[in-house]
C-alpha cells in the first residue's frame, strides 16, 4: 500500500484575512465617536464632582474651624497660590480652597493657609463662573455672593454641559444642560 499524505491546510487564506481586518475597521470607525462622547462626558462628571468637593470642603472646614474659608478662581502658574482678580470670570487655571483669615475675603492674604489646590486638566471642560470666590462663615452657610458655574465641553453630545447653582444657605445643586 502506498503511504498516503494527507493535504492539511493550516492557517487563514487571504480574503478570510482581508475580511477579518475590513470588520475591525468598521467596528473601530462606528465605536469611536461613542467613545469620544462617554469620555468626554466623564471627564465633565469629574470636574463637576471635584468642584463640589472644594465647597463641601470648604463649607465643613469653616464650621470646624470656626473661621471663613473661601475658594477662589486660582491665576495662571503651576504651582500659584495666587487667587484671579479682575473681571475675568473663567476658573479654566483651577480653584484653590483657602482659609481666609486675614485681610481681603477671597484673596490669599499672608497667613491665609491654602487647603486644598486643584488644578483643570487641559482635557477637562471649560469652568466660567458668575464671580470670582465664593466664601463659607464660621457657621458653614455662605458669607459672600452666591455664584453659578457653567462647565462647557469641547465636543457636547446631548446634555453634556453642567450648571452648578448655590442655594442662599451655600449648598450646591447640579443641573444638566443641552448644547
């Protein structure tokens, strides 16, 4: 008897190799704009939580202390503890949390103790507010204006802005809006 070979084909041929990267293709090019979208939505999420994290900061630290602690829009500078003056309304450089004990409300004064720094990434949404600083008395309500903050994205996908608006007594509520 002969010895027979069996002919195994192992492996992809061409057109099934072809077709398998034309599919990826399509799923990659459908799916990204999604992508796009859910991040740049948590990224507004993020910036939204940390802001509000500031004033529930703040708000706590005035009442333990027994002191007015305010947050400011913070000026350019990587490592500024300097607070925006003038009439600027964007927060785009970050906001400082600050006990504000000494001299001027809502400028870092010497011996005015920075509690907490945060800086906006450059991927985060745009911060305008209707002020400069916001400021909680030693009883935690709000000892000065009360703001409202807009937080705009770049590419926005249905109610992808976020409004935070404070109440009289300084608590924050959010709301989102459409582009």
């Amino acid at each position: 008897m002969m010895n027979q070979s069996k002919n195994l084909q192992r492996g992809l041929s061409l057109v099934e190799l072809l077709t398998v990267v034309t599919l990826l293709g399509v799923i990659t090019a459908v799916s990204l704009p999604s992508f796009r979208a859910m991040n740049e939505s948590s990224q507004t999420v993020a910036t939204t939580n940390a802001l509000i994290g500031a004033m529930q900061l703040a708000r706590s630290e005035a009442a333990k202390r027994g002191q007015t602690v305010s947050i400011c829009a913070a000026a350019a500078g990587e490592e500024s503890h300097t607070c925006l003056s003038g009439d600027s309304t964007s927060w785009e450089h970050g906001w400082l949390v600050f006990v504000d004990a000494q001299g001027s409300r809502g400028k870092i004064d010497q011996g005015d103790q920075v509690l907490r720094m945060v800086a906006r990434a450059d991927s985060a949404p745009a911060v305008s507010a209707s002020g400069l600083y916001i400021s909680y008395a030693s009883n935690g309500l709000l000892n000065s204006e009360k703001l409202n903050w807009e937080l705009r994205s770049s590419q926005c996908i249905s109610n992808g802005h976020r409004n935070i608006a404070m109440s009289a007594a300084g608590r924050p509520s959010v709301s989102k809006v459409a582009c």
